[in-house]
C-alpha cells in the first residue's frame, strides 16, 4: 500500500502510526498540499491527505475512512478502535474532540502559510486558537479522569494515536504546551506515545529533536 501526505500532518501521520501498530508495511509518498496539489489529485480529486493507495490501485480518502479500513484488514482482535460498547464510545469521543482540535491548529497554519498578512483575519485566527486549547483541555481532563497507562483500557487504541498525534502537531506548529505545564496529563500521554518506535519512525523534521 501507498501513503500520501508529509507526516507534519496530524491525519497522515495518525494513519501512519496505526499502520505501523497493525504491522501494515506501507510506502511513502512525503507529497505536499501546497507544491504537490497536482499530483495528489490525481489520486484524491480534492488534493488532501492522507490518502491510501491499495495494492489492486483503489484509492481511500480521509483518515477516519482509511483507520476503518485498516481494522477490518486487521481484524476484531487487533483493531486500534475498541468494537462496541462504552469503550467505543469513550474512544470515538476522544477522537472527535482530539481531530476537533487539530482541525482548527491546521487552519491556523494554514491562515498564515497561505494567506498574505494583510489578507488575514485576527478575530477569525483567535477564534480558532480559543477552540484549540479548549479541545487540549477536555483531552487533558480526560486523560486525568483516566490516570492508567492508556486511555481507553489496557491496551493502545486509536484514541491515544489520535491525541498523541493531535497534541504534538500543536505543540510544535503551535508552539502550545512546549514546557509542558498547561496540559500535563496529555503531555504525559503523548510522550510515553512518542517514545514508541511505531512513533518515532513517522516524525516530520519539526518532531525531531533538537541537535543544538
């Protein structure tokens, strides 16, 4: 299979990461929305990632499509989203609120990326940034109310792929949390998440520790 999309994605990378839990070997496009939008179209008319490239040339859009995929591929016992129950419900909450946040830290990067300064919109930007740190919040009382290693029993799931990919994409996009004193408790998370080779391996260049 064929991922596309640069792991300084939130959603490329959670789909990544989960691949590389499952043991799903996949190759790497690192194709970018900006300078590579031709490209990805041709394999998602809207030019987003992540998209994955199947081995018979079918193509899934969307991280959630592409996660639901993958635990059918993977099986019951297996699957990264708990089956049923109020453990899948606790985790589809986490997911919701986590991608919530990370949706509105992309816009954020996006309003100055792509936007002249004098074409962007500060209400519009602290907006976003409000409903950031609200999503951080939640996560992070949750992860408190939980205090165990995983947030959703005794195993990792989907909802702390999808936190831990949330939160370190804000924190070094964003520059959110980087002492790790306002969220504690997800930082915690994220980092007993990030110290896990099927993390380590997907790290975009500003994940990567510092060599100064």
């Amino acid at each position: 299979m064929i991922l596309i999309g640069m792991f300084d994605s939130p959603f490329v990378r959670r789909v990544a990461v989960s691949m590389n839990l499952l043991g799903m070997p996949f190759e790497h496009r690192n194709w970018s929305v900006g300078k590579d939008f031709e490209l990805i179209r041709q394999f998602n008319p809207l030019g987003r990632v992540p998209a994955l490239v199947q081995p018979d040339g079918d193509t899934l859009v969307e991280s959630a499509a592409i996660l639901d995929f993958l635990d059918e591929m993977a099986g019951p016992e297996h699957a990264l989203l708990p089956r049923s129950g109020e453990p899948r419900r606790e985790a589809l909450r986490i997911i919701a609120i986590a991608v919530g946040g990370a949706e509105k830290g992309v816009l954020q990067v996006y309003e100055s990326a792509f936007r002249p300064p004098e074409k962007r919109y500060r209400p519009w930007v602290e907006r976003c940034h409000t409903q950031t740190h609200a999503a951080l919040a939640e996560l992070d009382r949750l992860c408190q109310v939980r205090g165990g290693e995983w947030l959703i029993g005794n195993r990792i799931t989907q909802a702390d792929i999808t936190a831990t990919c949330a939160y370190s994409f804000l924190s070094e996009a964003l520059a959110i949390n980087r002492d790790s004193v306002m969220y504690p408790a997800l930082s915690a998370v994220a980092e007993r998440c990030e110290s896990m080779p099927e993390f380590r391996s997907v790290k975009a260049d500003w994940f990567a520790p510092s060599n100064t």
